[in-house]
C-alpha cells in the first residue's frame, strides 16, 4: 500500500486530522513528533498507556522480594535475642521499601522498551516515512491508504494545514 | 493507473537543509574539542591516576595509611562518602520532584543535573570500597548463598544503606538514560562516522512516533513518582547509619530530614557551581537564563534556613536533654579542637546564603558562583563536623582523640572531585547538556500561541 505522509509544525492540527482519518476508516496511520504532547497521546488511541501496569507489577514484585527474602532468611538462621521473633518488620520495611522502588523502576524501563517497541521496533511498516526533519520541529503524520483513496487523504491533510503532502512508495 | 502519475507528481521534496535552531545551538556544545577542554581532563585523568596510585598502596599496607587511629575509624573517606551522596540528590529532586510540581523552568538545568546525580552517586560508591579496608571482602554484605549457610543482618543501617545506595545508583541511571532517549536520536540523526554508530546503537531506535512518546511520557511519569519518595529516603537511610548509634552527637531523631535537606542544599549549589562555567564558556544563555539561577538560589535560601535551624536545634537538644556526655560533645564542637571545622561549617552554610535575600544578588553571577563554591566547602566541612567531632568525644574522655587527615586520604579526596570532573568533562561532550527535546515542547508551544492569539 501506499502512503502519504503530510508535514506539519504544530502539534494541534496532526491530532485533529489523525482523529478525522480514524472516523473515515484509516486506520494505518503514524505521528511522528519531536517532543511530547498531550494532544498527540490520544490522536491514534485513547487508552491509557499500558506503561502503568508494567511499573505495578515491578513494584508489587518488589514489595513482596523485600519482605519474603529478609523474613525467610531470618528463620533459614535463627538468632534468639531475649525470646524476640526472629524477623523485625519494621527493619524489614526498609529493604521491602528500596526493592519495590528498585524493580519497580526497572520494570517501567521494560515497559517502555516493549509498549513503545524499542529496540529498532519502527524499523517496519512506516520506517520509510521517518526522515531527520522529525527530530527537528515538524511534526509528520503518516497515512497508508489504497491506490483509490490517496486524492481524498492528501486532500484531508492539506486540509488540516499540512504544509507539504508527499507519497512514499510502498 | 491515474494514481501512480499522481504519484510522480508528489515525490517527497528533500529535506531541507537547515535544521531546527535548538538542535543546532545544543549540539554544538558536542562538538569540536578545545586545547583548555584537553588540559583540563588530562589534568582530572592525572588527579584519578594519582588517587588510584594511593589506593592500591593502601590496599597493600592498610588502612593505617590514612589518619586512621583509635577511637576515630570513620575519617575523610566516609565524609566524602556523604558529601557525594548529598551532591546526587540535586538531579533527582529537580527531575522528579519538580517534574510532579509541573515547574517547567527545571527544563534548563534537569539534564545536567540528573548526569551529575548519576557521576555523584558512582564517585560516592567507590568511597564504601576505600573505605572498607579489605576490598576483596567487600561483597560479603550482600546477601548470597554461602557454605556457611548465614545470611547477611537486614537489622544492620548499613546493610540498608547498601539496598539505597545501589538502589539509586540503578534508579539515577534509568531516569537519566530514559529522558537521554529522544535526545540520543537526535544526535544520531545529524552524525557522522563512529558517533553515528554509537548513537544508533543507544538510540534503540527511536523515532519519536506517538507510541512511543506515550509511553516515554508515562515511563517518565512513574520514575518520578518512585524517585520522589526514593531521594526521601536514601539520605535518610544515610543519617541513620549515624542516628541508630548511640555516639553523642549522632543519636538523634532530627537526622534523616536535616540530612535530605542538606543534600539538597549541597546538590543544588553543585550544578550551580558546575552550570555557571559551562553556560558561560558555551554560550547558553538563552537557555539557563538567570530566571533559571534565580530559582535556585531560592532554593539554596529555603534549604540553608532548614540547615541553620537543624544546627541550631541540635544545641537546644543537646541542653534540653540533660545528657551530660551530649553536652560535653556539642560544647566542644564549637569550642574545642575542631572549632575552626565548625565556624566554617556555620559561616558557609548559614550566613553566606543570606546575601539572596536581595534580588540584585539572586541575579549576580559572580555572587552565584562565589555563594555556591562556599556552601560546598561549608557541606563537606558539616559532615566533618558531625563524624569527627563525635567520634573523638564519645562518652569516656580516656579514649578521646584527635584525628587528623594524612595525604593519602586528601589525595584519594582530591581524586574524587578528578573523577566527578572527567565523567562531567566526558558527559559534556557525549551527550547534549541540556535536554533538547524539552526545550523543544516549549519553543513549539510558544510558536504555536504566538501564531494564534496574535
């Protein structure tokens, strides 16, 4: 399939002709942006970013590490100091505390690699669409529609104030 | 097939050759390699070599090597120690906390600050090692299936201290890597040659596609709620490695926020100190602008007032509690043979800062520079203070003692300030010192209002 990939500078437009072409069955589209905007977050879906559950799973993880290794370890080597139990919770917390930070933290980097599927995720469908004008300050939105459909989406994008519609080949 | 010749009509132009101002402004401060740059690092590279020089003589000979001698056993190494933890909570609570508080001026200074927080928090490390007289033993404090079927005390401040420090080590380094991201691929679009294929390789990839900024944003987002409550608690488990004994001086409830708010202050007069040179030699000033410097100097004020009335409240504890040995310890910090450490201590920390009270200094850079080198100066000398002092007056004046610090340890302290400077030196010319994309959200806001309202 083709695609047409429309230049824009600000981030307003994109999102307003992303949702336009989403109502009119476009489905296959991508932004590319060189800095993050609320209003591009929800222009392809309106999901929260699954991000979220990956950094609560990490830290739940964590809690639970912290508190299951220091208790097992205390009874795997009792010390009977004055008849007291052998684990000590409240100093227990402290490492529960800094493990849940720890793989909580570490599980939001692995979110992010897999939600925004990095490492070299994009090198696929639209790969050919990116161009370093994208890491400047424009701002592209690519559509990939059939041969029949191109007049209509470029028409659609210049509407949104695209400055410049080109078509890449598949 | 009409499509196709319409096709050949809207071949995409090529890009243009002039690329956005920020890049071009940013980037630049990466490239082209300074005789002054070059003395300077071979000069931090000299101080690192020297200070491993010492090191491994006093791996061979031991600990002695330094001032180390009954009843003081925590010298210039731990000092140090603390010192470079305090300077890395700067990054942090600028990234993380002022990023919950939707302060954008923290755009400016956040990149620098969280590499200084990363290259703080890896000199600070070393130090438990020095530190710690047979290296080779080191790892015996974490917890790792042995023979001996013992596991390490998790009752221990210090087997705490272990959990935060590597901790934040890892956390500071994530933060720090995650918002280099968009920046890497910035870099990588525009180089050339090895530094192309360094940033591809660091870049994963990235485009910038929404996918990908939504879940950078939220990522971003979460690291700062976790780092909040975790730059809260490492200084905190660091004063409790104090506060948990019972050394006059040290036993105190006060300890964990006198010391966060020590860090902060100490960390926030480091990237001052180190911000003011770089933006001055690179010509940034349309980017940290004295707004920028201005705020933190606020800052420093809020966090030396904190710092002054933590001091001022240890005495009236010290009096309150009608512990005689307390007493006698805060008595001879003042007046006793560390009392220059101690004056220097107040003068820097708590009557220097008060000059910005006046506008017209907040926004003089040369006061700036001069206020923030002093409050270094003043913070290592406060943890001089709090360990030396208290170690040499404990509770039996038949162990009292004096410490002195021999020149290995001013050797390896001189060295670490080397290392600091080389990574920062490196950093510098690595990666962009400010984070560009940021500054972009706001360049492309701003056109974007500009172009509407007017």
């Amino acid at each position: 399939m083709p695609a047409l990939v429309g230049i824009y500078d600000a981030p307003g437009p994109v999102a307003e002709c992303a949702r336009r072409l989403r109502g009119r069955g476009f489905t296959r589209l991508e932004i590319y942006a060189p800095a993050a905007f609320p209003e591009l977050d929800t222009a392809l879906d309106e999901k929260p970013s699954k991000v979220r559950i990956w950094t609560l799973i990490g830290g739940l993880l964590g809690v639970t590490t912290g508190y299951a290794m220091t208790i097992w370890m205390s009874y795997d080597w009792p010390v009977t100091i004055g008849g007291k139990p052998f684990a000590s919770i409240p100093t227990y917390t402290i490492i529960g505390f800094e493990l849940t930070i720890l793989f909580g933290g570490l599980a939001t980097l692995l979110g992010l690699l897999v939600v925004g599927r990095l490492p070299y995720g994009r090198f696929g469908k639209n790969d050919r669409a990116y161009s370093a004008r994208f890491s400047a300050e424009e701002f592209g939105l690519v559509v990939e529609c059939r041969e029949r459909d191109v007049q209509e989406v470029d028409a659609l994008l210049r509407d949104h104030q695209a400055k410049e519609v080109s078509l890449v080949e598949p | 097939m009409p499509a196709m010749s319409l096709a050949g009509a809207m071949r995409p132009a090529d890009p243009p050759g002039a690329d956005s101002q920020v890049n071009r402004d940013l980037l630049r401060v990466m490239e082209g390699i300074s005789p002054g740059y070059l003395l300077l690092l071979a000069a931090t590279v000299l101080s690192v070599v020297a200070a491993g020089g010492v090191w491994i003589w006093q791996v061979y000979l031991g600990l002695g090597v330094g001032g180390y001698a009954h009843p003081i056993f925590w010298g210039v190494y731990i000092v140090t120690f603390v010192f470079w933890v305090g300077i890395a909570h700067a990054g942090t609570l600028i990234s993380a906390i002022l990023y919950l508080f939707r302060a954008k001026w923290r755009n400016a200074i956040n990149r620098s600050a969280e590499a200084m927080t990363v290259f703080a928090v890896l000199t600070a490390a070393q130090f438990l090692g020095i530190h710690v007289g047979r290296i080779w033993k080191s790892y015996f404090i974490l917890p790792y299936p042995n023979q001996r079927g013992l596991w390490v005390n998790f009752r221990s401040p210090l087997e705490w201290d272990t959990f935060a420090i590597s901790t934040y080590a890892t956390i500071s380094i994530v933060f720090f890597f995650i918002g280099l991201l968009p920046d890497i691929a910035i870099a990588r679009d525009r180089a050339r040659g090895l530094r192309k294929l360094l940033y591809t390789a660091l870049a994963l990839g990235w485009q910038g596609t929404a996918r990908q900024w939504k879940s950078h944003s939220r990522a971003v987002l979460h690291l700062s709620g976790l780092a909040t409550p975790l730059v809260l608690s490492v200084h905190s488990v660091v004063s409790w490695d104090f506060a948990m004994s019972i050394v006059p001086g040290w036993h105190a409830t006060i300890f964990a926020p006198y010391f966060v708010a020590g860090a902060i202050f100490s960390g926030f007069a480091m990237v001052l100190t180190v911000m003011i040179p770089v933006r001055r030699i690179y010509g940034l000033e349309a980017y940290i602008t004295d707004y920028h410097f201005e705020n933190m100097t606020r800052f420093l004020l809020l966090t030396s007032w904190i710092v002054g009335y933590a001091y001022g409240f240890e005495y009236f504890v010290a009096w309150y509690s009608g512990v005689e040995a307390e007493q006698t310890a805060f008595w001879l910090r003042a007046f006793g043979p560390y009392w220059f450490s101690t004056w220097t201590m107040v003068f820097c920390n708590v009557i220097a800062p008060q000059l910005f009270w006046f506008k017209r200094l907040r926004t003089h850079v040369p006061t700036i520079f001069v206020v923030s080198t002093l409050i270094n100066i003043g913070m290592w000398f406060e943890r001089y203070v709090i360990i030396i002092t208290s170690l040499g007056r404990e509770y039996d004046p038949a162990v009292w003692g004096i410490y002195t610090p021999t020149w290995a340890e001013l050797t390896i302290f001189a060295g670490s300030f080397g290392f600091f400077a080389m990574l920062f030196l490196l950093f510098m010319k690595l990666f962009p010192v400010i984070a560009i994309s940021e500054v972009k959200e706001l360049v492309i806001h701003e056109r974007a209002h500009s172009g509407e309202a007017h």
